[in-house]
C-alpha cells in the first residue's frame, strides 16, 4: 500500500474534484464521450475540463518551478484570471527577479 510520500507530486496536489474526474475516466476506459454522458454534459465540455486537467498535471509534475509561476498558471487554467494576464504576471516577475 503507498504511503503519502510515496505519491507524486502531481497527485498530492490535485483537488478532490480533479480526482474524482480521473476515476470516472478510468472507469469509462478511457473514453471521453462516455464520461460526457456520465456529467451530463457534451464532448466539447469534457475535452476542454480534460485538456485542463493535463495542463494541472503538467504543471505540478515539474520539480522545481516557482510557486508564484505555478500560481498564476493554475490561476489561468481554472479560468479565474485570462491567458494574456497570466503571461504579463509571469514576464514581469520574471524581470523583477533578474
């Protein structure tokens, strides 16, 4: 049986909700238009919240990046800033630690 530690960065660090997704989609095999039927919602839904998700994943596997990077990121990909904000916030910490 694994231990906390034992788990992934990517893992530990996913909401419940992003979890709960992964085991349906495993569940389903795989298949992205059973799990649009499971939510109740169309295939376009589901691909978007998949594409969000892989974007989650990305982010949190990465060892060493900055929390405040990763931050705004995640703020992007849960739509509670836009892409272009995001990628201001970044150039400009970016050119504040230089």
């Amino acid at each position: 049986m694994l231990k906390n530690e034992d788990l992934p960065n990517w893992l530990i660090n996913l909401e419940l909700e992003d979890i709960a997704f992964i085991k349906k989609l495993v569940i389903a095999s795989g298949s992205l238009k059973d799990l649009a039927k499971e939510y109740d919602v169309t295939y376009p839904t589901i691909r978007v919240r998949m594409d969000k998700l892989i974007e989650k994943i990305k982010i949190y596997d990465k060892q060493k990046i900055d929390p405040y990077i990763e931050k705004i990121k995640l703020l992007a990909i849960n739509d509670k800033i836009d892409l272009d904000t995001a990628k201001i916030l970044i150039e400009e910490y970016r050119g504040i630690k230089k």
